[in-house]
C-alpha cells in the first residue's frame, strides 16, 4: 500500500487534459485515449468532433479553454433586444451584421483558428476573422439565419466567452487616432529623407558654383514644398495642444516645439525668399519626425487592456423585467426605473438597489465590499446594486435607478473628475520645461534688445531666430519620451501596466501605500485549509473523502485535495443541496458535509472564517476552516517596502484576519469592515496630511480609493479581465516585484534628469556657436541627427541596464 | 544639366508612389493587426481527418 502510493500520485500528476493541458485531478474522465480534466472541457470536445473541428488539437496541443462554468442558459438571450443590438452592431442590414466581439480567453493559434472557423458551428455565420493583439473577434453573420444570443451561447460553449460591456463601445474611436499617428510619422519621415537628400549640394555647396543657380534654386523650392505637409499636416497635434494651453494660460511641453517648428519655417521662408540662404526645411522636418517616433514609442498602449472602467462594464447589458401581467422582458438597464420587478438569476449582478419580494437571496457582494462571503437575505432587505446572486433565481422591485444606487454614487465624488492635464502639468518634465522655456525667451530678449540697441535690426532678427531654433527644447523632451517609453515597456513586460507615462512619475514619487486585503495580498482562488476538530479516524477521512469528491463545490474541491492518495468508495443516496452541503451514505453510515445550519448546529452566526462542518451518523467532528491564503512572496515584500513607505491596510472584511496580518502592518495601520467611501476617505485624508499615496486594490469596492490615490494599482489574476478604473493594472502573479518596480520608476525620473543635463549641454555648445555664427551648414545638419540619435541611445540603453540592476 | 531636372521628377515620383502605398496601407487596416495574419496564413484550407480523435461510433456509445 505504502509502496504503491507515490506511483498512484505520478500518474496522477502526469495525467493531462486533452483539451486545456491543465494537469487532471482526482475527477479524470476519459474518452477514448483521451484523458480530461472535467465534464467541460469534454463537452468543447464532443462540440468539436462532432463538427469536425479537430484540427483545433492540431494547430497547438491541448491550449483549449475550458468553459466557464458560470455561464448559464439564457445569459445572452438580451442580444436579442433591438435596442442592445443597435449599440453594438457597427453595421447592420437585411442580410448582414457586423459585430466586433471581445474574448479575453483567446491566447494562442488554436484559438484563432477555432474562432474563424465559426461559419462550421453556426451556419448563419458569413465570415469571422480575429484580431489577436486585441482579443477580438470581428463577425460577419445573417440575421435571417441566426443571431447575435446564439452565437454568443455557442461561442461561450467552446470556452469563448465574449464580454459584451456597453462601456466598452468607445474603444473604435482610439483606432482610428492610431492610424493617423502611424500616417503623419510616415508623411514626416518621406519628408525628412527627400529633404535631407536635397540639402546635400548646398551642405558641399555644389549648387553655388557659377551657372548651377538654377539647379540650387530647384533644391530650395522642392525642399519648401516638402515642408508644407509637414508643418500643416505632421506637426497638428502641437500646434492644436500648444495652442490650447495658451488659451487656458499655461506652458505645456507642446508649445516650445510648436514655436520652434514655426520659427524655424518662417525664418527659412524669409531666408529662401530674400535669397539670403538655403533655410532649416531639414532641421524642422528632422524635429517633427523624432518627436513623432518618441511620442509613438511613449504611448505604444495595451490594446486589450482598459484603465478607465466604471461599474458599467461590470454591471449586466440587460435584466429580465416582470410585467404586471406575470410576463417577462428583457430591457437594457440604463432604463430601469423606481417600482420595476426585475428576476435575477443565479450568477446574475443586481443592477439597481432593490427590495427582495421573492425567493432565496444569496447575495455575493466580493467585488463591492471585498467580503467574500454570500451573504444571505430575507424578504423585504435591501439588495444592493452590484451583489451577485448565488442560487436560484430571485425577484426584486426597484427602490433606486441604476445612477442613483448606493454603489454607483460613488462615481459621482468629485475623485473621478480628476483628469489627465493635471497629471502633465505637475509632471517633471514639464516643469523643468517651463524654466527652459522662460529663460530661452529671456536670453533671447536679451540678445534681441542687444543688438536694437546696436542699431543693427538685421542681426537682431537673425540672433532671435537663431537662439529659438538651435535652443529647442525638442531633445531635452525626446531624452523624456524614449526614457518612459523604454520604463512603460520594461514594466510591461514584468506584469505591471501602466495606463501612460505620467504614472512613472506618480509612482517614483509615492511615500505612503495602502493595500487592499482580499484579492489584492490574499489570493482569490486559493484558500489555506484547516481541520478544527479533534483528529479524523483513518476510516472517516476515507468516508469524508468519497462524500466530497462527489462534488465541484470549490470547497468540496479543497477538501477532497487535502486527503492524499486514498480510494473513493461508493456514496449511497448522495445528495447535494446548492448553497448548504452534502450528504450521503458511506459504509452504512450517514455522512454530512456542509455549513452549520444544515448540520443543524446551533451557533452565533458570527464566524471570522469560512466553515464546513463534518458529521459522521450525526456526531458533529469539527469542521474545516477556510482561509484566503496569502499571496506567495508577500512578507519578502512588506519587509522591503517598510524601508521606504510607510504601509497600511483597508478591508472590507471583518477583522478576522487581523492576527494573521500583524507581522506586516502597524496596528493601527489596518482598518477593517471599511465601505468604499470610507476607504476614498481614508485615502485623503492621508494626502490632506501632506503624503503621496499608492493604493494598491482589486476590486470594484476600491475603485474610489484607487481614483482618489496619487497612483492606483489594480491587481488582477488575469489582467484581461474587469479590473476597475486605476492608473495602472499589475499582474498578481509579480505582486513581489512591486517593491523594484517603484526603485525602476524612481531611475527612470533620474535617467531623465540626466539626459537633461546631457541635452542642456548641447545646447549651450550649440548656442556659443550659432551666436559667434560659426556653425557651417553642414556641421549643423549632420549635429542634429547626432545629438538626437545620441541622446535617445543614451536614455535607452541606460534605463534598460538600470532595469537589469532591479532584477526586471 | 537639364537630364538632372528630369531625373529629379522621377525620384520624387518614384518616392511619392511608395508613400502613397503606405498612407493607402494604413488607411486599409494593415497595421492595425500585425501579428494575426502571419499565424492565419500557416492555418491549412481544408480540414483533414484528425486520426487520433475516436470514432463516431465509439462516441455514440459512450453518450
């Protein structure tokens, strides 16, 4: 028996799904030679085999999806509602639908082929084509033949699930601003080449050999002409932000490059004109095409991920709606008004604050209060906008619209009226801008007044012109762009994304980080098990064993895991009541699993933990204690950010993990039981007392304080998935790392700072020359490209090595 | 000289045709997705038998 045990457990182990690859557990059901993890990922299969479909193994082994179990029959039937389909259709006729769907679960070249094979699972698809860096799925189908629900439904049976959030629409127009970044670099970059082409006679002055004036005069007019799309078309963006900083009386980082670029043209079109040179068309051309390059790199963003969602994309399309003649409707929920009868069905999210009319209420509240507990509700309680139903289906009549209910108030504190523009104006780079461009213009008035005093007009004009356009700023801002550009990307790459390059900055300057406890030091879906009980009976534990692995109960999942290498005996009048336990007959005696009430154990009903009771022929043994575990890694972490910050904890739980949590937080650095409004409250007043704050949250019941925070962090498990609005979005796997990836944000604003120090000395080197009027063309058409190639190498290759140094 | 002016005209129509591919490239969609199309074009046009899937009937019985 002994011998035989680590065998059984290397089978076990080996064992992998045909269809996921995920190792099988105790529950393998085999087909054929096929082995499979669960009932699930068989049922992919048999879709699969049954339309010949197969070829999905093929193309990459076992990397199938398998289905989520939460979905359930009818989820999409709200896709039939003309109003719904109206949002999200972007091109409907008689015959066609076009529909752009978003699958996060798609991850590797089985799934595209499977997705554009769809026409085999539904005949009523014309064509569907997937988009992979998006996750998403453009179909094609005919609404005569099938529809939207259905397709859905089916796509969600193979383990695709499209996530349909009205909140989401928008994401076309940002698109559409991608491509036009991509035209204007490639009109600034066929610009800058032909004009640097044309500019070589006049760097070797060729052109100004006796009888070649014709051929100069040509080079000159063609270069003016290549010019034109690049100051009228490339450079809009700075114009039409530097001027609109100028409206609102502030400086911004676009407008010394709009005034550059400008002064730069008119000065040459004065020179070709008067016939007093060749002009700078190559210099000005070269600018707008690196700033565009650096700009690009900078907010090269992740397509798939959002960093700006609201309860929208958490809350359903559409709700079942009861009318008063006992039928149901579908109707989408920004309608649903006061006095309205909705049914909510199991894992269905209640949309509007409610009272309870009918059935058994088992409300989920984790993602608002973080409590991970169901909590229970009876009749005429108050059912709050964002709990999600576990059970049977309820009914509910309305007390609040959507806008108006308890949770979505919360977007309605002036938190998340904060926007960008601010971000830039306090951002590092734009204020030491603001110095460079005030004491440019000083000189430059200086030099001006200077030479009117002089009484040479002439010079002066030259003078004005020659300090704004060899004292651009435009390398001191390419050292920024490519230096957060190249930190955006190296974060990316370890787990943590940043919504765009401000939030280095927030980050490197944070002092004081709030953590979130369930989901964001806790892991979600791993709980550490304990028996609290005298010790099991070796005969119990099989008994025990067979009741729970009867089950897919996540809790009878973790008990059947915690017995080793035993063999399941047959369970006799097996029952499983959804919500409370099991029970059945083991060995001739009655076995129960389950909480305290179906035990019928009498209790305060106050416990701190998760707890499945165990009774054997009615003699209660113990019961079984459920603990988020903690995130692999964490103390490591607490330890090193302790040096640095100082840390606190808001939960929403009771304060049972209080004991657990003291070797990591002060004592009165943990607050328990907080709502989201105490929890943005909390968040600042700690910044009224002068601190800058990082919180750190997952869940919908941090989104106010993630808003409110300097810079929020939402851990997730899967970064595609819903994660609330925040600034940046960490994988929870790298958690650990957190504490170098804020070291890396702090290098990166010193590398900047470097360059800057770098590109000022250039420009003083470049002024003394330009003013002494020693700067041969061709020295300064070959310097530009230098020192901007030089400079972008330098905070490249230096904010990669110090990457290395943090071990990223 | 004047081959010289000729010469230049070419260079610039030469020039000009590829940006306009390119402009007319994005404009297209060709990089809103680069990384789909060289996974599809791997994918073969028919779908052959798979001889490892079990057969219908052994899949019948089992149901």
């Amino acid at each position: 028996m002994i011998t035989s045990q680590p065998g059984q457990k290397q089978t076990s182990t080996n064992l992998h799904c045909y269809h996921c690859g995920e190792p099988c557990k105790e529950t393998t059901i085999h087909l054929e030679e096929k082995a499979f993890c669960c009932d699930g990922c068989k049922l992919v299969f048999e879709i699969l085999y049954e339309n010949n479909l197969c070829t999905y193994y093929d193309v990459a082994k076992s990397s199938g999806n398998s289905p989520d179990s939460s979905v359930y029959v009818g989820k999409f039937t709200y896709l039939k509602q003309p109003e719904v389909l109206k949002q999200l259709l972007h091109f409907s006729s008689e015959s066609q639908h076009h529909i752009k769907l978003f699958v996060p679960r798609i991850h590797c070249s089985s799934c595209i082929w499977l997705l554009e094979n769809l026409q085999k699972l539904d005949g009523g698809v014309i064509s569907s084509s997937v988009n992979f860096p998006r996750r998403e799925v453009n179909i094609v189908y005919n609404p005569a033949q099938t529809d939207l629900s259905k397709i859905a439904a089916r796509m969600a049976s193979i383990g695709y699930e499209p996530h349909i959030s009205l909140g989401d629409i928008d994401k076309i127009q940002r698109r559409k601003a991608v491509r036009g970044q991509w035209l204007k670099i490639g009109v600034a970059g066929f610009c800058f080449g032909n004009i640097m082409m044309m500019s070589f006679p006049e760097y070797f002055s060729i052109g100004s050999l006796a009888g070649q004036e014709s051929l100069q005069q040509t080079f000159i007019w063609l270069n003016f002409a290549l010019a034109l799309p690049v100051l009228f078309y490339s450079a809009q963006e700075f114009f039409v932000s530097g001027w609109t900083a100028l409206r609102n009386k502030h400086l911004n980082i676009d407008l010394p490059i709009a005034a550059a670029v400008l002064m730069t043209f008119l000065r040459s079109v004065y020179e070709i004109t008067s016939g007093t040179g060749a002009g700078y068309f190559d210099s000005m051309a070269g600018i707008v095409f690196f700033m565009l390059i650096g700009r690009a790199f900078q907010s090269r963003t992740y397509e798939t991920l959002s960093f700006d969602r609201d309860y929208k994309s958490y809350f359903p399309v559409a709700v079942s709606i009861l009318k008063p003649d006992g039928t149901e409707d579908q109707i989408t929920v920004s309608d649903l008004k006061k006095g309205m009868r909705m049914r909510i069905r199991n894992q269905e999210v209640v949309p509007a604050d409610a009272i309870l009319l009918r059935g058994d209420a088992r409300i989920d509240y984790s993602f608002v209060t973080g409590e991970s507990d169901p909590e229970k509700k009876l009749l005429g309680d108050i059912v709050y906008a964002g709990g999600r139903q576990t059970g049977a289906s309820i009914e509910l009549e309305i007390v609040k619209p959507v806008k108006y209910s308890y949770l979505t108030q919360l977007w309605n504190h002036a938190a998340f009226r904060k926007d960008d523009a601010e971000a830039e104006q306090a951002s590092m780079v734009n204020k030491i801008n603001q110095y460079f461009t005030v004491g440019i213009f000083v000189i430059a008035s200086i030099a001006a007044f200077y030479w009117w005093n002089a009484g040479e007009n002439a010079r002066m004009m030259d003078a004005v012109t020659t300090i704004l356009i060899v004292a651009c700023p435009c390398i001191l801002l390419l050292a920024a762009t490519f230096t957060n550009g190249n930190v955006l990307s190296i974060l990316g790459k370890n787990g943590l994304y940043l919504k765009n390059a401000f939030v280095i900055e927030k980050l490197a300057g944070a002092n004081a980080i709030v953590f979130d406890k369930t989901g964001t030091i806790t892991l979600n879906s791993q709980a550490a098990i304990r028996f609290v009980g005298e010790q099991l009976p070796e005969k119990y534990r099989q008994s025990i064993y067979s009741l729970a692995i009867q089950s897919t109960h996540p809790l009878s999942l973790l008990i059947s895991a915690s017995f080793k290498g035993l063999q399941a005996k047959i369970v006799k009048e097996f029952c499983d009541v959804t919500g409370s336990g099991l029970k059945g007959e083991v060995d001739g005696k009655a076995v129960q699993l389950g909480s305290a009430s179906f035990l019928g154990i009498k209790t305060v009903n106050l416990f701190s933990d998760t707890r499945v009771y165990v009774s054997v022929d009615e003699e209660i043994l113990g019961y079984y204690s459920f603990d988020h575990a903690l995130r692999p890694g964490l103390a490591n972490l607490i330890s090193k950010l302790k040096q640095r910050f100082s840390l606190f904890l808001l939960s929403g739980d009771k304060e049972n993990d209080k004991d657990r949590l003291r070797s990591f937080f002060a004592e009165d650095a943990m607050q328990f039981r907080q709502q989201p409004d105490d929890k943005l409250q909390f968040i600042s007043n700690l910044q009224q007392s002068g601190n800058k704050v990082l919180m750190v949250g997952d869940g919908l019941n941090d989104a106010g304080a993630l808003r409110q925070s300097d810079a929020g962090i939402a851990v997730s498990d899967n970064v595609n998935n819903f994660s609330p609005a925040c600034d940046a979005i960490l994988d929870g796997k790298v958690l650990p790392k957190l504490a170098s990836m804020l070291q890396y944000c702090r290098d990166g604003k010193r590398v900047i700072a470097v360059s800057f120090a770098l590109s000022l000395l250039y420009n003083f080197v470049g002024l003394y020359f330009s003013v002494r009027g020693e700067l041969e063309p061709v020295v300064a058409a070959i310097l530009m490209p230098v020192t901007s190639i030089s400079i972008v190498s330098f905070a490249t290759i230096t904010s990669s090595l110090m990457a290395r140094r943090r071990g990223l | 000289m004047s081959a010289l002016f000729i010469l230049i005209i070419i260079s610039m129509l030469v020039a000009g045709s590829f940006l306009f591919l390119f402009l007319h490239a994005v404009k297209k969609g060709q990089y809103d997705d680069t990384y789909t199309p060289s996974v599809r074009m791997l994918f073969d046009d028919s779908t052959p038998a798979d001889p490892t899937t079990p057969s219908q009937e052994t899949l019948n019985t089992k149901n």
